[in-house]
C-alpha cells in the first residue's frame, strides 16, 4: 500500500466519525457546545434518536418517585447549561419533555417540612413497612397515624415484584433447593444441596448404615453420582456394593447431612478423616480408615466430634 493510498484511507475513515455542527452547536454526549468570540457556550441536548421517555404521570408508582424524576430532568437541564440563555433553551426542552410523559409543566409549591415529634425527644423514628397500593391508600394510612398520635412511627412503601426482580437473581444470596427429590435439604437447611466444599454422612434409611465423604463441588452433583451408582449397583462404589451385597439388589433410601464446610481441600479431607475416625461408617472401606488413621489420632481429641 503506497503513502497515498493509506492517507486517503486514513481521512476517510476519520471523517466517517467525525460530528458536523448544526447552526453552530456541536453535539458531545448529552450537551451542545458553542465557541464563540472565545467564549464556551453549552446547554442540554437530547439525540434524535432519543424517544425522551421517563416513568409516566399515570404508572403505579409513589409520588415520591415521580417527582424525583422530574426534579432530576430539571437538575440536568440546569447544571449542564452554561449561561442565562442556554438555561432557558434546556428548561423549555425539559418542559416538553415532561409534558410529554404526562406531568404538568408548572412546577408545583414546595410543602414546607413538618417537623417530627417523637415522644422521647430523639430523630429516631420506627418504620412501618407496607406494600405500595395507591398514593390514595399510603395518604389513608398516614393520615390514621397521625390521628393515632402515633408521631414515632413512619410509613415505608415496599414496591410490588416486577418482572426484573422476578427473573433476576444473585445466587451468592440464592438458598433455594436445587434439588428434585432432594434428601439433603429435609435433613437440614434450604439450599444445603446446593452448598459445596462439604464434609457430608449418607445414611441407609433401612439399616441405618452410613458413609462418609467430602467434595469440592456442589453437594447435589456428589449426591446425584452416589444415587446413579446404586441404581447401576456398582460394586466399586459404597451405595450400589451395599445395595448388592447387604440388601440382595433391593432398593432403599437414603438421607444426607452437613458434618462440616470447609473451602481448602487439606483441611476439607483432614476433617472428613476424622470424622471417619469418630464415628466408624460401616459403608467405608477398611483400606481407607486405616491410611486414615496413622496420622491423624493424636489430632482427634481436639476435634471435639
């Protein structure tokens, strides 16, 4: 590629990017900039593309919210503009953009605060949390607190579940079962399955025979992959070799617990090895308790299992 090939492709594709000004303002994020006589002139500016739609006059929600909104459309239109004539241009575009989403362009009087008077003299006040039902109704509730003298208290709205607080979910925070047909959570907490870097016991419900294990994973996985073995009957795996060996391939149920949770997989199998020294689970193999064993018996004591 020769140099003037690639100047020419070079200011084209600048000029592809590059923003011409329109009666002399120039648009640059959400403001219009204007040199003039070497003075700066800026005022609020809304793309073409831009719908301009807020939260409607009618939606369903508190008044305190509405009005946030507005005051924040009129907060932007002022803090971005630089002089007398700009505010004016970005008020009037505010206006229409609020009139337009159903409000009333007048701004209305500011109620002067009324002060709270509580019974013991402080700011403290209890909150009485209620879903949000109408503007009406909140007025109706507040309006029988006073009459109840009760000064102390404040109402708090709680918003209705929308469709975003419905589907969105922090599984950091998430103790629901994730389990179908679950045998861990019954025996413990919601979300136990779901935990991982565990110390857990399975016990047979039918001869009450116990196994010990850890895993770094989500207990469920562990659990699924002990129950695919009884059902196969393994006998390379605890649950399928007791069900051949101790019960003549009859099925039976099982119930889990939490002995111990521990992230770091030393400590996590150092506490499973005692815990196998604590209790003696028949499911366990002999091989396994006696490595177990050799190192850590002076360390039982301390366990306190």
């Amino acid at each position: 590629m020769s140099v003037s090939e690639y100047s020419i492709n070079s200011r084209s594709t600048l000029a592809s990017h590059e923003k011409k000004p329109c009666e002399g303002w120039l648009p640059y994020l959400n403001t219009q900039l204007m040199l003039a006589n070497g003075t700066l002139h800026v005022k609020w500016y809304r793309k073409e593309s831009s719908k301009n739609i807020i939260l409607h006059a009618r939606s369903a929600h508190p008044v305190a919210v509405k009005r946030a909104i507005v005051r924040n459309v009129f907060t932007t239109a002022l803090k971005v503009s630089s002089g007398e004539t700009e505010r004016q241009e970005s008020l009037r575009l505010a206006k229409e953009i609020i009139s337009s989403n159903g409000y009333s362009p007048q701004p209305r009087r500011a109620r002067k605060p009324q002060a709270a008077i509580t019974s013991n003299g402080s700011e403290r006040r209890l909150p009485l949390c209620l879903p949000f039902i109408s503007d009406r109704v909140s007025a109706a509730i507040r309006q029988c607190l006073i009459q109840a003298q009760l000064h102390d208290v404040v109402l708090v709205n709680i918003p209705d579940e929308n469709i975003r607080r419905q589907l969105v979910r922090n599984r950091l925070y998430d103790k629901a079962c994730v389990s179908r047909n679950c045998v861990v959570c019954p025996n413990g907490k919601t979300g136990d399955c779901a935990k991982s870097g565990v110390v857990y016991q399975i016990e047979c419900e039918t001869c009450h025979a116990k196994y010990i294990g850890e895993t770094g994973r989500p207990l469920s996985v562990r659990i699924n992959e002990h129950l695919a073995s009884k059902r196969r009957q393994s006998l390379i795996s605890p649950l399928g070799k007791h069900r051949r060996e101790d019960h003549d391939g009859a099925d039976f149920d099982i119930r889990c617990t939490i002995l111990a949770l521990e992230s770091d997989i030393s400590a996590r199998k150092a506490l499973e090895a005692l815990w196998i020294l604590a209790r003696a689970p028949g499911l366990n193999s002999r091989k396994e308790q006696m490595s177990i064993t050799s190192d850590l018996m002076p360390f039982l004591s301390l366990c306190e299992l």
